[in-house]
C-alpha cells in the first residue's frame, strides 16, 4: 500500500521563508523565546478579540517558525465551534482533541499527525462536540495538556475569539502564556481592553498582543528580495 505525500502548505513561512512577514513571525518567535528565560513556556494559547482576525493562521505561522528551529511543536485546535487548523495544514479532523475526551480513550494513538514540516505534528479539533466550554474545562482535558507537554517542547492552542465565548478564559488559567491577536485597522480599542480583562480575571499569562496585517514599507520588500 502506498501512502498519499502529505500536503503543500499554503502558509508564508513555508512558501515564502525570506519575506518580511516571514521575518515578523521569526521576531515573535524570539520575542517569547526571551520572555521567558527564567520559566520556560511549554504551553501558549492563541486567542483574539472577535473571529476573522487571523488568529489561526498566525497560530500556524508561529508553530512552522518554532519547528523550523528546532522544537519539537504540537498544534493543538482547541477551537471546537469553528476550527481550521487541519485545513491550514491540509489534514484530516476525524480524530483530534475530542476523539482523545470520549470514554477511556488512549492518549496514544493516530489522533496526533504528522505535518510536512519536520518536528511539528497537529492535533486536530476531532468531532464538534455540543458542548465545548464544559469539555475545555474537564479533568479530562488537563490530562490531555499534561500528555501533549511530555510530547513536544512546545505546544501551541488555538481557541476560539476570547470575547464572543468562555472557551479561550477556560483555557487560559491552565497554560503558561497567552498571546491575543489584533487585526490593524479593524479591532476596536475598546474590545481589545475588554479581552485583557477577560484574561486578567482567570489570572492569564498575558505575553503579549500580536499586531496582524499591518501594512509594510515597500523598501522592506526591496530589502527581503535582495533589492535593496
């Protein structure tokens, strides 16, 4: 039997590792890395204000930017109302995260995939459950985090837009950093701050705030192209 090649990925860091954007993801990846020289982060969740400002693909971009220096790094899709992380790097959803909440399920197992980049695997959101908040915040899903830690160097949770529901607060308190996504031009000051309290009252490690899809200069395209 012969296996199918896994999946060109249409992400910039992978299709296009010398453009600024790519630099910018390379940045945030050295911007944590320094953030926490006294504690380690193992576990970063990947949070936004509201839904369409790119907080999964800057999740994936980050993730590619990790392996790509040597961490072991797992994706875990911890959106389970709308999750896009086995579509961004062309993967199967049958078996993920809730598939690992059913039952005994083992830890083990075909749930946690391989991606065409080395050293980084996916695990899938699985099935959409109907009742996702209530599941993020089990016993079980602890147990989950645990395994996924002993797995990687690195494990990076996408969940949902913090402000439109409870999931990413439920997950906040359990991992060792967040970062909250922004896009320019569109988030509103007011629900920016409104995210940051939501994070500070389930006393979140807040890194930072991602700035997305901020217009650059034409001279650093020059720059990255060798032009300038």
């Amino acid at each position: 039997m012969v296996e199918e090649p896994l999946p060109r990925l249409n992400l910039v860091t992978v299709t296009n590792p010398r453009s600024p954007v790519s630099e910018a993801f390379r940045t945030l990846r050295t911007n944590i890395q320094f953030s926490s020289l006294d504690r380690p982060l193992k576990t970063i969740l990947v949070t936004s204000t509201d839904p369409g400002e790119g907080k999964s693909t800057v999740l994936a971009n980050l993730a590619v930017t990790m392996a790509q220096s040597g961490l072991r790094t797992v994706v875990a899709d911890c959106d389970l109302r709308r999750p896009s992380q086995h579509q961004l790097f062309g993967l199967s959803n049958i078996n993920g995260l809730t598939s690992m909440m059913v039952g005994n399920a083992p830890m083990e197992g075909a749930s946690i995939q391989d991606t065409i980049v080395p050293n980084l695997r996916l695990l899938a959101s699985g099935p959409l459950p109907p009742n996702p908040s209530e599941l993020l915040g089990s016993r079980r899903m602890g147990e989950i985090i645990a395994f996924l830690k002993d797995q990687a160097d690195l494990v990076l949770f996408d969940a949902p837009p913090i402000i439109a529901v409870t999931d990413a607060a439920v997950l906040a308190s359990k991992v060792d950093g967040v970062l909250l996504v922004v896009n320019a031009g569109k988030t509103k000051r007011d629900l920016a701050r409104r995210a940051k309290l939501l994070l500070d009252k389930v006393n979140a490690n807040v890194l930072g705030v991602v700035l997305n899809n901020v217009k650059l200069e034409a001279s650093l395209y020059r720059y990255y192209a060798g032009q300038g």
